[in-house]
DNA sequence: TGACCGCAAATGTGATCACAAAATGGCCAG
DNA sequence: CTGGCCATTTTGTGATCACATTTGCGGTCA
C-alpha cells in the first residue's frame, strides 16, 4: 500500500486524500483504517463532532460514515445514541475467529485458480515485510501487513459476497490486535504463511486454504492466552471520549 | 410476529409504529422488512425524498439508514449516487448460499443447546404456518414465517457475531426470495424444517446443525433450477424508481 | 425516421440550525 | 472528605437549505 494515511503521532489527521471522493467515503475510509490496525481502543468512545473536527468536515458526512460502520457492527451507537468502540468479551472474540475460520478457508479456495505468479510474488514479498515489521517490533505496520497479505489472497476470489463478510470481521476484531501482537514474536505464525504463500504459487487451492485455516486457529491459540491472563479484555472503566486539545 | 407492518396494498406505510424510537431506526427496519420479503424488486431504484415522502419523515434519517443497508451490500449505490437494489448474478447468488452453508449450521450449533420445550414448540407452530401458507399460496407470509423460523433458531445462539452476519445474507438474498418460490410448492423442503424441530426438541446440537444445512443445500438446487431458465435474473433494462402517484 | 444536443427537473451531498436528552462538572449538605 | 443534587455543556437527531451533478425528456437537424 503506498498511499499510506498521514499519520500524524497522536492519531490525528485533518487532510485525508483524494479530494475527488465524497467526505463520506474519505471519513468511512480513515475510520475503517484506523479500526483495522487498532488504532483504536475497544471501548473509546468518539463524538461526531469531534470526529468532523479532526477530519476537517462538517458533521454531516461523519454522521453516515458512522451509520455505516454501526451496521457493521464495528461502532458500537449506545441506546441514548454515544458512539464507541465495541467492547468484545471472550466468547465474541471467540465466535469472530470461528467465523473467520469458517468463511476465510472458503474465500481463499475460491481465490486459488486466480493468483497468477505476480500475486504470488506480491505475497511473499508482503511476507517479507512482515518478518521485517516484526523484527523492528513495529506493530502498527505489523498489522497493517497481515491485513494486506490476507486480503491480497481473499481479493482474488472477486467474491463480493465472502469479501465483505470478512472484512466485517477484521473491523470488529482490529480494536483487539494489539492485544495479541505481545504473543506473536518470532513463533511459527509466519510460517503458515510461507505454506499460503507456496501454495499459492502452484495454484494448490485446498493447500492454501488448508494453510489459512491453520493461520487462524494459531491466532485463535493466542488470543486464547492473552485472554486468560487479562479477561474482560479492556473491561476497564467507561474508557470515555478521548477530548481534543484546544487548537 | 404480532407486530406486523401496515401493509398497504401498494406497499406504501406512512406511518410506520413505535413512535418512542428513532426515525432512522424505524426506517431502517421498514425497509429490510421489505427486503427480507422479496418486496422490492432486484434492480429497482429509490430515492431518498421519495422515501422519506413515503414513510413521512425527512430524507435526513432516510439518508442514514441507506448508509447503514449500503454498508451491509442490502443496497447499492451508484457511483453518481443513485439508490438501488442489487442485482445478483447466478455466481453472487451461489456465493451467498454457499455462505449461509457455512454459517448457518453452525449457528445452529451453537443454538441448540439454549433451545428449550416452549421454544421447540414454537418452532413446530411456525412450521404449521408455514405448511398452511404453502397451501394458501400467501407468498409473503410464506417468506416471512421461513425467515422467523430460520431466526427462531439463530437467535438461540445468542451470538451477535454470527446473527448479524447471517441477517446481512439474508437480507441481501430476500429480494430474490420469490423468485424461487414457484419452485417450492409441497416438495421436501419442509421435511427439513420437520427434522431440525424433531433435533431441537431433543437438544440435538449436530443433528439440528445439519438438517439446516440440507435445508439450504435443498434451497441451492431450487435456486440453481431457477436460475438456469430465467438466466441474468432480473437482468432487464435499468428498472428505474418507481414513480409515486401525485396525492 | 433516428440520432444528437440542450434545457429543465430531480437527486445526492454537504452544511447549518434548533431542540431534547444526556453527560459532565461543580457545589453544597452531611 | 464523601455522596447526592443541580446547572451547564455537550451530544445525537431531525429538518431545511444551497449547490453541483446527473438524469430524462423534448426538440432539432441530418
């Protein structure tokens, strides 16, 4: 991914790309991202306003970007309207990574007679990064590089069906990847995806999938553990707005 | 469902109940309604001020709750914005069965064991509806008692990870619900149903599991026969909104 | 007769406003 | 110092407005 957001240190960024796209999907777009690589806190909660603010918009197109991300599950809109991050206990996080292990297998069978030598290419050299990201022990990019590598294998399905499906289930489960990242280290995780990715080459599409089914339930061990020692993950307090400094 | 929509003649409900919710909500939830029944067609445009006319609200709550169906692929928007609903080819089509294959059973699964006697005989009591429907030839009723049946059991599992992703489904698939119904008639699609009650009386996790998934097997055939005459479904011209009759 | 062009109506988008409900923070009583 | 109460501020909701774009129709010309 080479346009890579802003980035600002403390999270903000007032001018998102690409002015020829409507606000919505630019606001839509940012708040996904953030979501994916857990940039985001589950239990945070944000402001309409405060979201227009920081993105230099008005509240208007916030507001339906919003109303997208809620039907998906990934914002949380209180009865009396508060809008957050999802607090997700263990069982949810559990039925998430069952999901995932149910729909993303299938995605990546569908996608197998589809990757020609460039994409296989493009994986590995993803894979690559990755091992690089761990080593620098930077975890944003760590997760942003997961989400690429999943996904370049799951685009190649052209299912817009398994595609959106599972890209709900990252939004919801991005809150809790940093959660899992102290697991990883240098641990046999990777080496699912060197399996992904020989598959791949040779258009081996029970292999790959077989491949990414293993990759998950690794991940499901993990998240077991972290959530053994820290239940109730992020069940702190109400983990309320975080208030912007006056400009 | 006691709670059942107005239900005009011409599909016009001006005033959609609960007037203690929000707008957005009870608009959102009018047109899934419609959605999950087949009521409007693939392929048919809408338009925010002639819904918002049509359910008598402003368009401003209208405009959120598409966003929320356009999140959820319910609906579709055009990149110059205009309303619609999909339409599915046979590929998509497949695709939403073969998920709901997926994650359906294992729904299911996770259900049974929250199934108890009143809600068993529930089950049986839809199923009855269901069979006089049939008989009747009251498609819409048909659709929505199969849908409540379907829920009935889902809802058991408790889990708002597989319940919503399984509703995206559906709601994705409803338009195209009657399509399919001509193809039903008395056939063995019930005995389906007949098992998974006999399984959820008995707290059967594995068999009720899989007399879902051979119910939607059963239901992917049908599609497939369907399908294979009237190809394209609904692939005609460019089905624009619907006109509303001066008042 | 048919294709092309241009105008008028309609549509989504974004912004702003008013309002009721809720949350926040400070104040006072104990 | 603590707990509850009240006023202020904040927040989401719904409505309305202005505008650029697009759609659709009708007329014109070949």
């Amino acid at each position: 991914m080479d346009t890579t957001a802003p980035a600002e240190p403390d999270g903000t960024a007032s001018s998102l790309g690409r002015s020829g796209e409507s606000a919505r999907n630019r606001v839509t777009r940012a708040l996904r991202e953030k979501l994916i690589i857990g940039r985001i806190q589950p239990g945070r909660g944000m402001t309409l306003r405060g979201l227009a603010a920081e993105l230099g918009v008005s509240p208007m197109p916030v507001r339906e970007a919003i109303q997208g991300l809620a039907a998906e599950r990934a914002l949380d809109l209180s009865p009396s309207g508060r809008i957050c991050v999802p607090r997700l206990d263990q069982r949810r996080i559990g039925e998430i990574l069952d999901a995932r292990a149910l729909l993303e297998p299938r995605a990546a069978e569908l996608a197998a007679p589809h990757i020609d030598r460039d994409c296989a290419r493009q994986l590995a050299r993803i894979d690559d990064d990755i091992d690089r990201s761990l080593l620098d022990g930077d975890v944003e990019r760590y997760l942003r590089l997961n989400h690429d590598f999943h996904f370049t294998i799951y685009r190649r399905s052209q299912s817009d069906v398994f595609l959106p499906l599972i890209e709900t289930l990252w939004l919801r489960f991005g809150p809790f990847m940093r959660m899992i990242y102290g697991r990883v280290g240098t641990t046999g995780l990777v080496d699912h995806h060197k399996r992904a990715i020989a598959a791949a080459e040779r258009g081996q599409a029970r292999e790959l999938s077989e491949a990414i089914r293993l990759d998950i339930h690794e991940g499901m061990q993990l998240i077991a553990e972290a959530l053994k020692d820290q239940d109730a993950a992020g069940a702190g307090g109400p983990l309320p707005v975080r208030r912007r400094r006056a400009v």
